[in-house]
C-alpha cells in the first residue's frame, strides 16, 4: 500500500482520504464529503484549505482532490463509521507511527532553482494563510471582549447578536452535533462539544405537577465556543428572525 503520509516542521504525521476509502472500502467521494463536513465544522471554511490536496493518477495523469488529515481528524472521521472501519484505520495508524519519520520526507532539491522557487513559495503561502487565520481569531476574541463572559448561557450571547432567532440556536447547535434534548431536564452538551465550545451547569428544577425537585442541566459558553459561534454568526449559518435588517453586529454597534 501507498505510503500516504506527509511530515511537517511539528513532525505531523497525516493519512489521505484516498487511503481512509481503500481502508474502509467506502468510495472517496463520500469520504471526501464527510471529511469536508467535518473540518468546516471543526476549523471553519477557511481552515478546510490547509488540509487540501491533490493526488495525480499514473495511468491517466489526471489530478484529483484529497484531503490529508492529522490523527485527530482522521479519528474524528471515523468515528462515526462501522466497528471494523474503525479498527482498520487504527491499525494502519499504528503501521505508519511505527515506520521511521526520517525516511518518510526528502527535502527539496535546492539546486534545481525552479523546485527551491516553489519549496520556498509554497512556505511563504503556508506562512502567511496561518499568519492570516491567527489574525482573524485575534480580532474576533477582542471583538468579543465586551459582550462575551465565561460561562454565559447561550441565549444570552445569542441575544447580543443582532438578528439572531434566540428561541433556535439551541436547536440548531443540536443539529451540527453540539447539544440534545433531555426531556423536561434541559439541554445537555455532546462529548462532540464538551470541554472545546460548551460546558454544562446544574440548577435546580421543581416540576410543576408534583412539585419534585430535580436536577436541570443548561449548556453554558466557552470562549472557544463563543469565538465559533460568532464566526457561524458572521456567515449567516445561525437562525435568524424574519424581521433581522441584514446587519451583521453586535446589537448595541449596528443600532448605533
């Protein structure tokens, strides 16, 4: 089998969705559907870039695109595949650790001027598409500063939002995975979400028929969760209210 993985300067060790299709016998296109779903969910739009590729068939010299995946995404993929899917990318995850990382990178040959040109373009547009992400998650936690306390309930963030349908989010965040319904006990978080975006809280809930007293759990922020839920925001994924006036904002800035 092809060795399908690539080495970068924090020695990450990837698997393509080529070998993920072979491994679990699923085709590459409903890999490569699953695996774009999943890193827009996990990194946004913008983050899917850095994990694209191409892989150019030898027989008929076309390119195709891939996708190359860390250990962490390519466990989240399969996650939700079958038992012996499952077992078969972990063995094959435990073949390549095991293989030497020195003799699975060449560098460049810098003599030839043309491939040093591109090894050296191909590091300045990594550079600066990450130099570009980090910016834009900087600019959106300062923008978040004054709206945003830790452990804020979702409506309450969502409410500073303008535009934003807060009767729905929770139902929404509960269609991309993050949250589900518990009956007349509230809201619980996803392992999906816990700990990255959301935490759980407790209150005390007394039912209004008999009167019993019962634990209620909500879902609170994380800041992580709030920068990933102003970024959703921000590409009108959220719910919004059929009188929302197309401003993107803060409600206290776009009434101003």
């Amino acid at each position: 089998m092809q060795q399908l993985m690539t080495i970068d300067n924090n020695q990450t060790l990837t698997m393509s969705t080529r070998e993920i299709a072979k491994l679990t016998g699923k085709r590459h296109d409903n890999v490569m559907r699953d695996a774009r779903a999943m890193l827009s969910e996990l990194h946004g739009e913008r983050g899917v870039l850095k994990f694209e590729d191409t892989h150019r068939n030898p027989q008929n010299g076309q390119s195709y695109p891939i996708f190359r995946l860390p250990k962490r995404e390519t466990l989240i993929l399969v996650s939700g595949y079958n038992l012996q899917m499952r077992a078969a990318i972990i063995d094959r995850w435990q073949e390549l650790e095991a293989q030497p990382v020195s003799n699975s990178y060449q560098l460049p040959d810098f003599s030839n001027p043309a491939v040093a040109a591109r090894a050296w373009a191909d590091a300045i547009e990594q550079g600066q598409q990450l130099a570009l992400e980090n910016k834009q998650v900087r600019e959106d936690l300062e923008h978040l500063q004054a709206h945003f306390v830790e452990g804020m309930r979702i409506t309450d963030f969502a409410r500073t939002l303008n535009g934003v349908n807060c009767q729905e989010v929770q139902k929404y965040l509960a269609s991309i995975g993050w949250l589900r319904r518990n009956g007349f006990s509230g809201w619980r978080v996803n392992s999906k979400a816990r700990d990255k975006h959301l935490a759980e809280r407790t209150t005390i809930w007394k039912h209004p028929i008999t009167g019993e007293e019962q634990e209620r759990h909500y879902p609170v922020l994380l800041r992580a969760g709030a920068v990933r839920l102003f970024q959703m925001y921000t590409k009108e994924e959220l719910p919004m209210k059929k009188t929302w006036n197309r401003k993107i904002g803060h409600a206290s800035e776009v009434m101003q």
